[in-house]
C-alpha cells in the first residue's frame, strides 16, 4: 500500500489513530481480501465479517496521513463479496463507518450491527446468508481487536455455525499479552480467560513456564490448538505473521490464519509471498 494509492481526504468524520506498523497489516488484509474473493466468487456465495470495524478510515499516529481501514478495503475489491457484516460497539465510529459505506459502496449488500461483537455472536450468524442449495456458502472473517478482548465462545459460535469459514486473527501477543502478564495470571483481567475460555490454563502455564516457556507463546500455542480442535488444519509450514515496529526490529502483535481447507492457506501464502517470515512464530512443533 503506498503513500500514492493508499491515501485518501480528510472527510470530516470520526477517524481514530493508529500505529504505523498498521500499515504493513492494512496491506496484507487488502491483498488477502484481492486473492480470496477473485478465487472463489465463481464457485461460492461469499460473505465477510468484521468484527471490530472501527471507522472505516485510519489516520496514522504523528502524521497527516489517512488510509483506508479494513471495512473499506474489503468493499474494495474488484470481486465484490456477496454480503458483509460490520461489527463496531463504539457508537460514534460505528456511525462513521456507515456514512462512509452508504456515501461511497451503495450498491453492496451490508449489514450494520452496533454493540459488543461477544455480546452479539448470533446476531452476526443469523447476517451471514447461507447461500444456493446449489452453490455453497463462504465466509471470511477478520478479528482485529486493540488487545486480546474477544471471546473464544464468539470464535466458537461462528465455527460451529458456519462450517466453511476462514479466519483471520489478530493476536495482540506483544502489545498486550506479555506485557500485562501478572495481571492476566493473578486473575485481575479475564480477557485470557475469555480467549482461551478454559480454567485450567494456569495449571498449564505454571508447567509451561518450568520449560521457560514464554507467556506469549503459551498463549498463541493454546489458542491455536482450540482453533485445530475444530477442525481447521495444520499446515506442516504454519506459523503466525508478525507484525513488528517501524524499524522491523519489535513484533507487537501476530496475525494468525485458520481455514478448514488447503486452498485457504494458499491464498494467506499468496497474501505473504512478497513479505520477509523473518521472525514468524512457528508452531509447528508446539
């Protein structure tokens, strides 16, 4: 995404910051969301979900530039998904995101839901069309919080309800996750606790940290074998995509792809094959 393409006008409505290491996550998710709707448009009904929508538009911290969020990117495509589904608890960036979507996608088919995507899971199932007897349904969903403040009984739903859905996951490991550690082990934040949704991970992670396992790594390695225990798959190559500092050298958080077919993750290597895997938390053995 250069400066050139990736830049649009100040429009007058709500547009929150973000970090300049968004930029290199903006452009993956624009060329992953290129790949899997040109792929499969002919053969499915497609559907994109995101759960937190934010405003559509980002502006980077400490400069003027303003670029396009994932909500917009997704719209943007040349092979439009057939549904869309937007997700955003704030109010005032929900109304945001809508005045951009209605004023610049008319024509697509999108579906609004304000209020907290954990508190609305079956709200977002029943959006997501089921598509022609004869043409199977497909959903992409992107999970994009500041931290980890999703629930896995959110991720639960959504797998359980629709059974060909890609993920795509941010994991705050860095940014949140070690950092905040003793306040996730004492038990004075339950956001792990709604991620991993399990009680006994404590027990696990005091073992865990016997072997000097990282509590970042835990965490990534307890998630992504709940994702596998729903049947997605495990690529022998699979490894989390960090997304690092401007100057490349701190990843703060990973994205983390899920799909119960081999094709979704030739699309996710497609998404990747321009980018350096120098430093991709490789779970393969974990």
């Amino acid at each position: 995404m250069s400066a050139e393409r990736g830049s649009v006008e100040d429009d007058g409505l709500c547009i929150p910051d973000v970090g300049a290491w968004g930029l290199e996550k903006y452009e993956i998710v624009a060329f992953f969301d290129r790949v899997f709707s040109k792929a499969m448009k002919k053969k499915r009904e497609l559907a994109y979900v995101d759960l937190f929508s934010g405003a559509g538009y980002s502006r980077i911290k400490g400069t003027p530039r303003i670029v396009k969020g994932s909500p917009l990117l997704a719209l943007d495509v040349p092979d439009q998904f057939s549904k869309y589904v937007f997700c955003e608890e704030n109010p005032a960036l929900m109304d945001s995101l809508k005045h951009r979507v209605l004023r610049d996608y008319s024509n697509a088919d999108v579906t609004f839901l304000l209020g907290d995507c954990n508190q609305n899971a079956q709200r977002i199932v029943d959006s997501i069309p089921i598509g022609q007897v004869s043409r199977k349904h497909l959903t992409f969903c992107f999970v994009d919080p500041f931290g980890v403040h999703f629930a896995w009984s959110t991720i639960l739903e959504l797998a359980s309800a629709c059974q060909q859905i890609d993920l795509l996951v941010l994991l705050a490991l860095e940014m949140d996750v070690r950092r905040n550690e003793v306040i996730y082990v004492e038990g004075k934040s339950g956001h792990v606790d709604d991620l991993l949704d399990d009680p006994g991970w404590r027990d696990r992670w005091s073992a865990a940290k016997a072997r000097r396992v990282k509590f970042a790594r835990f965490v990534a390695e307890e998630f992504a074998a709940k994702m596998f225990s729903l049947g997605y798959l495990r690529p022998t190559d699979w490894a989390m995509k960090p997304i690092t500092t401007g100057d490349k050298t701190v990843p703060l958080y990973h994205l983390a792809f899920f799909s119960r077919h081999e094709l979704g993750y030739k699309f996710w290597k497609q998404a990747l094959k321009y980018r350096s895997k120098q430093g991709s938390l490789d779970l393969r053995l974990a």
